[in-house]
C-alpha cells in the first residue's frame, strides 16, 4: 500500500512517502525550491518521493493532508469576529490566500497529483503531530505531548500510544499557546517569527530569567495538569499583524527591538525569562501525562518539542525514563503523521521498524557527483574510503572548514552529518571564524558538536543518545577543552552518531579522535545565513565557492579551495538530477 502525506501552507511544507507501512522518503519543499521556509504545495518535494519509491500519482492508494483546513478556516472566522474590529487589517490581509488557496486544499491536490483519482483523508494537526512522533518511535506504548503554536483549534495535547493506536486525551485551545507565546518573544526580541524561535532559545544562557515570577503571576496561568490560559490583553497575535501589544511593551518597559541592533543584558534577561517558562509548562505538561498513565516512554512533536534544552530536562527531570523527539517534530514532520495514521491507526496495521536515523531524502552516486564537478570545471581528488576520512579528519584537526556532503540528505531542520560543514570544536577561535566567514550570522549563537555515541557519556552528562541533536546536556568537568561547542552555560546541543545509521561520518569523527583525542567535531548545517541547507551537489559547490571554507567533501570527491577555478553559474544541474 502507497500512502502520500503532505503538510503545507503554513510553513516548512513537506512530503512523505509510506510504502507498505514504512517511510521510504520525505524532504521539506525548502530544499528543492531553494526558498527558505516553502510553504507553497510541496511539488517539488512530492516528485522526489514518488520517484524515489519509484512510484507514479496513479500508483498511490491513499493521499493524506496533515490538518483541517475547514476547522482552521472556521477558528480564523471566529476570532475575527470576536475581536472585531481590531482584527479587521489581518482579516483584510488573510482573506485572499484563504479564498484563492486554503480552502481549495483537495482541488489543489487533485491537480498537482493528476492522474491520481484516489481518496484525500484530512487528519486533525494534532493527530498529525501526535501520530508522528509516536508510529515512528521505538515504543509500544508511549504518552504523547504535542506542543506547538495551533493547528485547528489546539494547542497542545495529550495522547497515548498503544501499538497501532493513537488516542487523544486533553488538548489547549487557541488563542492560548506556548508556540505563540514564545512567537511573540521571538517577535519582541526582534527575530523572525516561526523561523528564528531557536535564536531566542540560543541567547537564554547570557542572561538571568528575571522576568519568570513576574510571567508565571500575570501573563501565563499554568495549572498542575499542565493546562493554562495566557491573559490575552498582553497579546495581538489573535487579532492583529504584530504579535505583542503596548501592554506588553509597558510590561517589559520599552517597543519590541528593532531587527539586527544591538543587544545587551536587558534582551538575554527577556530571553531567559520566556525560556524558564517554557520549561516550566512542559515539565508540568510531561510531569502530568506520566501521573496520568505511569507510562516509561514519552514522545514529543510540535515546533516546541524542537526547544531541546526543554528535552533536556524532560529527561533529566521528569520521571519518563526515556524520550523520543523526531528529527522533523514541527510541521514538516505532520506530512508522516498523516501517512502513518491512515495506515496504522484507521487502517488498523502493525507499525513497521522504528526510525533511528533521519536520511530520508535524495542521495546522489559518485558518478552523478563526478558529473556535475567535470561540467562545473572543479578540480578534485577521488579517494577511497580510509583516505577520505583520514585526509578529511586530518584537514579539521589542522583548522580547516569542511563542507561534508554524503548519502541521503536528512529530513527536519537539522543537519545530521549528510549535509553539514565541519570543524575543530577545540579551537575557541572557530565559532567566530564559522559565523564570520562562512555562515555570516550573529556572533552569539553557539555551534553543536558530533560525538560519537559510545563516547558520549563520557564527555556529556547524558544517559541516552540524541541522534536527532534535539538534547542539551551538560560539558562533564574534565571535558571543557571544546570551547566552540560549549556555551556560556557549560551545555551542548549534541549528535549522537551511530555507525549502523552512518557509518562514513562515524569513521570520520573515529580519525579525529585518533588524531586529537577528542571523538566529536563541530557540526553546522550547511548552508549560509537565510538559505535552505544544500541539497544537490550544484548546491553545495555554490555554498562552498562563495564562502570562506576551505575543503569540500563531495561523496568520495576531495576538493581543495585554492585549487578551484572561478566559479562558472552557468551550469544547469537541473539536467543532472531532475527536480523540476
Ligand atoms: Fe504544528
């Protein structure tokens, strides 16, 4: 049985292919159209994975959509109408996508997908979500929390997992929402709303949360189950185009800051602040759900499960013994969702083999690669094996940057090792170099390091493995000799790296080790400031030409910067490998 699920329109459009019970591809739209973010009708991204399961539209059996547009369509009326005439300029604004696009969700489908004449199930965005997490975790019975900015009506919801079945439990309304609280943080501190949450998340350890007690009594009412309620006269997310109010800005004493000034002390305590009181509504929620139904194993989706310092302490501190959070847990990940519920759960068919990695996405041969680097004009070397690994590893200990490009680009906003850039996490040089000169962003983000999995506990005080670098966890004492990757909180967002999973990046980071004694590398995701993560070789080549880095590692190619003539854009790679 082919089961397509698709999730789009709001942002991070995806597509993902469920052949016979397992996830055979998935890739967000982002990656093929080369716009951050996509979140037009995934066309792109559904042509790879039908291609890659070797599928045509008619051969599908079953196409499911990741949420209700007609709920949503119903929840937007209403609350325009409820804060009218306030709401009335957002209003303006929504309508036209709405008419010309959303609410024709099955039409659009039926056309991109012609021939198909199959069925279209739509699923709940927090069934979705729920589903997600956990049809592709390695439990037979789980709780579930789903926790992101809304969906239809919800929130955030509780769930439980039992074989094939997902049942909800209790769900938070709209407009009360943890993803759009810490949105609305995100849009005060002067960030990207729904993109940059991470950045917010990023700036926490510089400041002191002092703003928590006084959130926690006036603006957020958290009850011991895990629900609340926001006071909305502090908020404008519901009714207008900003996300905050004047209230608000009197709250924090001072207007939103203004994108790309300066920041200080004053934006860290604000940052902390909203951080704290995100932990403390998921630690609450998670504390709950375990009461609820003395489960071992929780799983977590929604845009809020990626907050992975919260997933620090849900694991450190709740009393769940273990925890799974996938690689593509915002609304990416709802196109598997929706796939693995129509299958599983109303179809009533036994769960295949969990995920325990994330390269759900295109590969491209040595030859295809060979290809592409002999019409780009690129000088290489091809090596085997042993040698691209050591020369590689040899290249980061003497503070080279790599651009690593290998096997099946990861699906989820995470580089895991497929498409990544590289380098030494002892320098304390290298954050700066990477921001200044490669990545041309903010200073203040820190980078996260690759370990391997058996060395990890050593290194870090964690207990379970990350594959999917959604964990924090703490720098042990003896180990502060890797400055790039630790912040100023002495903590690391770190991979877990299993040579089942990939065996090249493993053997890789197993050289550096050998060269250095220290068994992790800094890994970034590879692309520059504003741009998706590389997915072809053309990609990558351009990412490497216009940046400071200093080698590419393109398969078993071996490039060398200064070997490199100009960069020719004239090359059309689309020939190559048919996305279009
Ligand atoms: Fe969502």
């Amino acid at each position: 049985m082919n089961i397509l699920g698709i999730s789009c329109f709001y942002h991070d459009s995806a597509a993902a292919l469920l052949k016979d019970g397992v996830i055979v591809a998935a890739g967000q739209e982002e990656r093929f159209s080369r716009k951050r973010h996509d979140s037009d009708f995934p066309a792109r991204a559904v042509k790879y994975v039908l291609r890659e399961a070797g599928l045509k539209p008619e051969d599908l059996d079953a196409v499911g959509f990741y949420d209700k547009p007609l709920l949503k369509f119903e929840r937007m009326l209403s609350t325009y109408v409820a804060t009218f005439p306030r709401s009335f300029n957002s209003f303006r604004k929504a309508m036209p996508v709405w008419v010309k696009e959303k609410l024709w969700v099955p039409s659009i489908i039926r056309r991109e997908l012609r021939p198909y004449k199959g069925p279209i199930f739509f699923a709940e965005h927090h069934m979705s979500h729920a589903a997600s997490a956990f049809l592709v975790s390695p439990y037979e019975e789980s709780a579930i929390l789903t926790v992101d900015g809304v969906g239809e009506w919800c929130t955030a919801s509780s769930a439980v997992g039992r074989g094939s079945d997902v049942t909800l439990l209790k769900e938070v309304r709209f407009p009360h929402s943890l993803g759009l609280l810490y949105s609305a943080f995100t849009y005060y501190l002067g960030f990207k709303v729904n993109s940059a949450e991470y950045k917010v998340m990023g700036l926490a350890p510089y400041g002191k949360p002092v703003h928590f007690d006084r959130i926690m009594k006036e603006m957020v009412h958290l009850k011991p189950d895990g629900s609340f309620k926001l006071d909305m006269s502090y908020f404008s997310y519901d009714y207008g185009l900003r996300m905050t109010n004047g209230k608000f800005d009197q709250f924090f004493g001072g207007p939103p800051r203004k994108p790309e000034t300066w920041m200080a002390e004053r934006e860290f305590d604000i940052a902390a602040s909203v951080q704290k009181v995100c932990e403390e509504v998921v630690l609450t929620m998670a504390r709950h759900i375990h009461r609820e139904t003395g489960l071992p194993n929780l799983s977590m989706a929604g845009g809020v499960a990626l907050n992975c310092v919260a997933n620090g302490r849900v694991i450190r501190e709740t009393p769940f013994k273990n925890l799974f959070v996938q690689p593509a847990a915002g609304d990416a990940g709802g196109a598997v969702g929706v796939a693995h519920w129509l299958y599983n759960t109303i179809d009533k068919q036994p769960r295949g083999k969990a995920w325990t990695n994330a390269y759900l996405g295109p590969a491209f041969s040595d030859e295809e690669i060979g290809q592409y680097l002999a019409e780009a004009g690129a000088r290489f070397e091809k090596l085997d094996d042993g040698e691209l690994t050591r020369r590689t590893a040899r290249a980061i200990a003497d503070g080279n940057v790599i651009g690593w490009f290998q096997g099946r680009m990861e699906f989820g906003p995470r580089a895991l090792g497929a498409r990544s850039i590289l380098a030494d996490p002892r320098d304390p040089r290298m954050r700066d170099t990477l921001n200044m000169k490669i990545k041309f962003r903010e200073g203040f983000r820190p980078f996260a390091p690759s370990v391997l999995e058996d060395r990890a506990a050593e290194w870090f005080d964690i207990e379970c493995d990350s594959p999917y670098m959604l964990l924090v966890a703490q720098v042990r004492e003896g180990k502060r000799t890797i400055p790039s990757v630790t912040h100023v909180d002495n903590s690391a967002r770190l991979q877990t790296v299993r040579r089942a999973d990939s065996p090249l990046y493993y053997d890789l980071i197993s050289e550096f080790d050998k060269l250095t004694g220290v068994p992790l590398v800094i890994n970034t995701s590879f692309n520059v400031r504003g741009e998706p993560i590389v997915c072809t070789p053309h990609d990558a080549y351009l990412c490497f030409m216009r940046t400071n880095m200093d080698h590419l590692v393109l398969g078993h190619y071996f490039l060398a910067k200064p070997d490199q003539p100009p960069l020719r854009e004239d090359v059309d790679w689309r020939k190559l490998y048919e996305l279009d």
